[in-house]
C-alpha cells in the first residue's frame, strides 16, 4: 500500500505527495485508507484525468499533481509532465489555445470554473477533443490552485457531427423533396416540425414556435374539417392515414399538400407520438391538374360533336367512339372499342372503307366517301366518312381518325328530287302523249263525223278521202306508241362493227332524188374504212331523221346543202359523224328543248305531204345513241344552219372494256 | 246526226290549226255551215291575217309553233273588241289557260276531240 501524506487542503492536493511508484493500475486498495482509494479512483477515471496545478503569484505554473490517465490521454508519463508543465500545454491545438487561455484568465479574474472544449494533441500524434475543466482557488500566498478534469469527448463529438450531418441532411432532402416532418408527443403536448413545414406555412421559425393553432390556421378553411376528422379518425381506429388537402396563405395563394401520418400507441390503446410527413404537392397537383383538365376537355369535344368520331390505332383497332357514332351506327362504344372494324361492320370491306383506313395507315388521305350503313334495327342509313392519318410529333402514322356525318337526310332529299324530277319528267312526257293523242282523235272524230253527216253538208270532200284522214291519223298514232317505249324502255342495241359509209348510203340511197328535188346539194366525206360499233338499222334511223330535219331546215330558202362528215379523234378515242345543214339555223331557246320530247318546231314549215313533225324525233334520236355508249351534240345559230354531230366511242374502246368486263 | 241550221248571214271566221287535216275538215264543214273560213296552219299566219282581215270568229288552236293561240286571243280581242273567240286544244289540263284567258272576257274553251254540235253551238252562241 502507498503512504499517504498529511495535508491541510481538501482531498484532491492530499494526492500530490503520492509516490507514482506505488500506484497499483490493477486492483483497488484493499484496506480502509480513503487516500489509497482516492488515488485509484483518479486513475481509473474512464476516458479521462484529474490534475492539481499551481499557479504562482509571478507567473510560473507547474503540476503538483496529474492521475495516471495523463498517459492515456496525452502519451506521457506523469512524471514527465510534473517536471514540465510545457508538454500539456503545448499539445493543445494552436487554433484553441487562445481560446483556453482567454477563458482561464476570465475564470482566474472572477475566481470561477471555467470549462471549454479544445482539441488535444494524443498519444498517437493525432489531436482528439477533450473536455476541460477547472476551478480555481485562492492561496493565501497569491497563488492560484486550480483542480482541473480532462475528459475525451472524441467519440460524443464525433457522434454529435454525424447526427449534425444526417440532420443537415435529412433537411436538404426534405427541401429537395419538398417534404416536411412534424412529430406530436401527445404525452407531453409538444409538437415539432422540420424546417421544411415552417417553409410550407411560410412562418418565421425564430418568431414562432410550432403549434397545432397555426397549423390549423394554415389549412384552407374548406379542408380544415376533413383534416381534423381524418386525424381523429386515425387515433381512433389506430390506423395511419393518408390525405391530400390545401393550405390557404396569408396572400390567397392556395398550396396542395399531401400529409401522412401514423401514431404510436401504449400497451392500453393511449397515444403516444404521432409522426407526420408534410409533402408540398402544389407543382405535381398543378400539373396533374392541368393535365386532367387537357384530357377532360379533350373529352367533351370528343362526346359533343355532332359528327362521329372515330380514333383506330395502327393495328386498326377501334380506340375512340363517340356518342355521335353510337347514335349513327346504333352500336354502343363497348361493343366495338378494341376491335377491329372488319369484325363489327362486314360491310365495310365492300364499300371500301376498310381500303381506305388501309390508306391512311400508309399516310395518304383518301377522298371523302359515302355509303350506306345497314343499321342493327334492319333501317338502312347513309352516311360519309373522312378519314385521315393520326400523325405523332415525329411524323410517323400512329392511327387512323375517322370523321363520319350522317347523311340520311341529305341522301332522302337528293332522291326525292331525282323522283320528283323524274316524275315532273313522266308528267310532261305524259302531257305531251295526251296532248299528241287528243289532236289525233279530234282528227278521226271530225271525220267520223263528217262521214255520219248529210253528204250535202260535208263539202266537196269524199268518204274515202276522209277515211285516208282517219287511217293516216291511225298509223301516226301509232309511230307516236313505239317512239314513246322507245325513250321509255330502251331495248339493248344489236351491236355489230359497220363501216360509217354504208350506213350513209343506205340513208342517202333512199333520199338522194327526193333531195336533189328540193335543190338540196348532199356532200359525204367519209373515209371508207371508219368503222363503228352500231346497230345499223338504229342508226339508220337516227341518220335519215336529222336528214329529213336538216330539209325541213333548208325548205324556207327553195336549195341548200347537206354535208356528212366523218372523222376519227384518236385522243378522245371517238368516231364523230357530222351531219350539217345550211338551213334556217334555231336560237338558244330552241337548243335548250331540242331534244325533250314532243317539243317541234315542224308545225311552221309543215311539209307537202301534211306532215308534222311529232317532236320525237331527237328525242328517240339521242337515246339510240345513248345506248351505243355515245351522245349527239348540236351547233347553230338562227340563219346560220345547223350541225348536229353523233359521237361514237372507239370500237376498241368499247370491245376492250367489254374485254376487262370477262364479257365476249 | 243532226246540226243547227245554216247560218242566214255569213260570218267571217279566222281558223288557226297546225293540224293540217284539222285545218282542212273545219274549213270544209263551217264553209258549208255558212261561214266565211280564213284557215292558217301557224301562228305567225294568223298574225298576219288579224293584221289584215277583219273577222267576226276566231277558232284557234292553243298549242302552236311560233305564237300561241292565247297570245291571238290577246291579239284579236285587241284589234276586235266585239269578236267571239273559241280556243281549242289537246291540253288536258286547262286550268292555266283559263286563268291566261280570264282577263280577255268570254272566251270559250273546247278540248280535243270535241263534238261538231258542241263547236258550232260555241261559234254561234
């Protein structure tokens, strides 16, 4: 055991006698000498040392007394450091030393303790924080004693910059995230929040502390309720909840934020803690928002247009159909959409809109179409569809979008038009033929009776020459019969090839001396082997009429001439025969109804032999041609003769397209 | 069959018919029935003849090239106030020409074919 000196200070300076020697580090003191105890105790202090330094009047200092852990702590041994009081001093950090020393002259002035931190230079070499305190008392001699204590706070400091550093951190990621935390002690009443809530509710941390008022406050009044009552909620059924709501600031700016929250609760159900995330969501809510509205108004048009809408994709599945096409097609959205148009409508494929989406797939815009659309409900619709390709931002075809207006009513309206002309047209033909018929039985009855008469009042005319009236006004009746089912019901033409030039002679066989007789000069230039598709007695008819039309023309003047010429127009692949006259010529007015039925003009030059004209003739004239795939044109001017030209299509043109037909 | 009496004093009578064989038996039989007959074929004859004769009757066919009977209606009553105007016609449908005539006083209308007892009590009233 170590021998323990007297001394009149307190406890600590009774230590300052003791032979290092005879520290034992290992075991405590065995006996009851409270000096033994209090030497093993100052060297076992853990991390740390006690030390007693004496301060002199002139200055000097010097240890009188430093525990074993001056080794531990500094790397020297106490011996050491009681002969030079420089070797502590100097391993503290040159950044602290100022410090330390200014905080010793403040202690030594006021004759109080002083404690500081300052890093210290270790056994390694390395300098490590340590903890220093002192108090300083008074010698009767002018010198200061100060009992001091170096603890090694390395480890606290080091855990207190990690946990400043995972604050610090946690609080930039919560500012990046735009994400705040708060915790309620509801034990204790006390709440706290992260920064990033006092950011959110824009309130001055130094100002004002955190509190459920303000909070409350911040809430958009609307939302406050649904707040409380999702939080109250979530205490009661002990669940977390999980809500978006608004916050109105000071200014009228509205926030959104999302808060989660959950709580803590003791064994009997009591809360705890509740620990909440504030999210400031206002930019996403914004956006989706914007989003949402985008797409909402995307839709409304979509359903409120009048027209049908429709959106395939590349695959030429159905993606959009609108209320309108529900309404035109009569086939619900959820019916077609995610099926291809060829499934739900067969028809489409022959009335070629399938084709066209086809199209459009290859990025061209097809024309317009219309066809008609067999409704479920066994009705027939008509309707057009406008179809386009749906390009993306990088030009390439993504889809189909189809525009399709009904055109029922339109398509009605057209066709009883065409009926209503149609009928007009049977009305006129129809008036002209009673108009025709009435003249003739007016004719046959005057002269029935004038037969049925006293022969002393019916004049110097016999019976039979009135008979010849009666049986002449017969066969003109009819001539009117067969030219009427003639236009009527055309029966299809004997088609066979006829050299043009026989087909003008046989005509002008029969009229050259009647012609030549009325001082009608006939000239014929047609090469001799134009051919046509006709049928030779037809056409023969339609000749010799516009002959006789073409005398009539010529009558008033006593002479004129008859041309017939005939040419081939290789671009239009048409043979033309024209038939021109140097007659009396007929005004536009006379043009425009020269091919209607029973519209004459013969009636002014009625001919030699009672004659007429039953205003037929053209008519039946353009429909014989009609049948041969070719049509009559007519040029003249009053006084100017007339020309009236038959166009023949190309017997080429007519066998090949027959050819292409699979016909023989 | 039996007509009327022949007129005891003659009267000039204007026919105008694009029906040649209509034109020939009515010249015929009103000749017959004491009528003096000026008989044209066309309208644009029966102009002229308005123009230049001076008659008690016209008989004129409605539907003619060149002018039409309703427009020699016009044109006789104009240059004869007094005259009697008959129009025939194969027109089924008379409304329109009654209308084009109403305001040219008492004109009569006789469609075709018609009765000669009919016309001839139509010309002489």
């Amino acid at each position: 055991m170590s021998r323990v000196g007297e001394t009149r200070e307190r406890g600590m300076a009774v230590l300052m006698t003791v032979d290092r020697a005879e520290v034992d580090r290992g075991n405590p003191p065995a006996g009851n000498d409270p000096a033994s105890h209090l030497r093993f105790l100052g060297d076992h202090i853990p991390g740390g040392m006690i030390y007693q330094l004496l301060m002199e009047p002139g200055g000097g200092r010097r240890f009188l007394y430093v525990s074993a852990g001056v080794s531990r702590l500094h790397g020297h041994a106490a011996e050491d450091v009681l002969g030079d009081v420089r070797l502590l001093y100097e391993d503290i950090h040159p950044g602290d030393r100022e410090r330390l020393a200014a905080a010793e002259v403040e202690a030594a002035r006021t004759m109080t303790p002083f404690a500081c931190e300052a890093r210290v230079r270790g056994a390694d070499g390395c300098y490590r924080w340590s903890y220093l305190t002192s108090e300083p008392m008074a010698r009767p001699d002018g010198a200061i004693l100060w009992n001091g204590l170096e603890l090694d706070i390395t480890e606290r400091k080091r855990a207190e910059g990690a946990l400043r550093e995972s604050e610090r951190q946690l609080n930039e990621a919560q500012r990046l995230a735009g994400l705040g935390s708060w915790e309620l002690d509801l034990a204790h009443d006390r709440l706290t929040w992260s920064d990033e809530i006092y950011r959110f509710f824009e309130i001055d941390r130094e100002r004002f502390g955190a509190s459920y008022e303000a909070f409350l406050d911040a809430i958009h009044p609307e939302d406050r309720a649904a707040v409380n009552e999702a939080y109250r909620t979530s205490l009661e059924r002990m669940i977390p909840y999980a809500m978006t709501h608004r916050l109105l600031m000071k200014d009228g700016r509205i926030k959104f934020v999302e808060e989660r929250c959950e709580t803590t609760f003791d064994a009997s159900g009591r809360p705890l803690v509740s620990r909440g995330t504030v999210q400031d969501i206002t930019e996403r809510k914004t956006a989706s928002d914007a989003l949402a509205e985008a797409l909402a108004f995307r839709n409304q048009v979509i359903q409120s247009a009048r027209d049908g809408i429709i959106v395939y994709d590349r695959d030429l599945r159905y993606r959009v159909w609108n209320p309108a096409m529900e309404r035109i097609s009569e086939v619900c959205a959820h019916e077609v959409l995610g099926r291809r148009p060829e499934e739900v409508f067969p028809f489409l494929g022959p009335v070629g809109v399938l084709q066209r989406l086809h199209c459009c797939l290859a990025g061209e815009t097809p024309d317009l179409i219309e066809f008609p659309v067999p409704l479920p409900s066994g009705r027939f619709s008509w309707a057009t569809d406008a179809s386009s390709p749906l390009w993306d931002h990088e030009g390439r075809v993504i889809g189909v979008i189809g525009i399709v207006r009904e055109t029922t009513a339109q398509h009605e309206a057209e066709e009883a038009l065409v009926r209503s002309e149609r009928l007009a047209a049977v009305g006129k033909l129809a008036s002209g033929v009673a108009h025709e018929f009435n003249n003739i039985l007016a004719i046959v009855r005057i002269e029935t009776q004038l037969l049925a008469m006293d022969p002393a009042l019916e004049g110097k005319t016999t019976a039979e020459e009135r008979l010849a009236t009666i049986e002449e006004q017969t066969e003109r009746g009819s001539r009117v019969a067969s030219g009427i089912m003639a236009i009527a019901r055309p029966t299809p033409p004997q088609l066979a090839r006829e050299r043009v030039a026989d087909l003008v002679d046989r005509v002008l066989a029969v009229q050259r001396t009647a012609l030549a007789g009325e001082n009608i000069e006939v000239r014929v230039e047609v090469p001799g082997d134009l051919e046509v598709l006709a049928d030779g007695g037809r056409i023969q008819q339609v000749l010799l009429n516009l002959v006789l039309n073409a005398r009539d023309a010529m009558r008033p003047q006593g002479r004129g001439v008859v041309s017939m010429a005939a040419v081939r127009d290789e671009n239009a692949r048409e043979v033309r025969l024209r038939i021109a006259d140097s007659g009396v010529g007929m005004s536009r007015d006379i043009l425009d109804r020269l091919f209607t039925p029973f519209f004459s003009t013969k009636g002014a030059f009625g001919g030699p032999f009672g004659s007429r004209g039953n205003g037929l003739g053209l008519a039946v004239s353009y429909t014989i041609l009609q049948e041969h795939g070719g049509r009559i044109a007519v040029e003249s001017e009053p006084g100017h003769g007339a020309a009236f030209t038959l166009i023949f299509p190309c017997p080429e043109r007519v066998l090949g397209d027959a050819t292409m037909r699979g016909e023989s | 069959m039996t007509m009327p009496d022949v007129n005891p004093v003659p009267r000039s009578l204007l026919l105008a018919d694009d029906e040649p064989a209509i034109c020939r038996s009515l010249e015929s039989f009103l000749g017959g029935r004491g009528f003096r007959v000026s008989a044209v074929t066309d309208g644009s004859s029966a102009l002229r003849a308005l123009a230049t004769g001076s008659f008690d009757i016209v008989l004129l066919d409605v539907n003619m090239p060149g002018t039409d009977g309703v427009t020699l209606a016009r044109e006789a009553r104009r240059h004869y106030a007094e005259c009697r105007i008959v129009l025939i016609t194969g027109l089924l449908d008379t409304e329109r020409l009654r209308a084009d005539i109403a305001p040219l006083g008492a004109v009569t209308v006789l469609s075709k074919p018609f009765h000669l007892k009919d016309l001839v009590a139509a010309l002489e009233g």
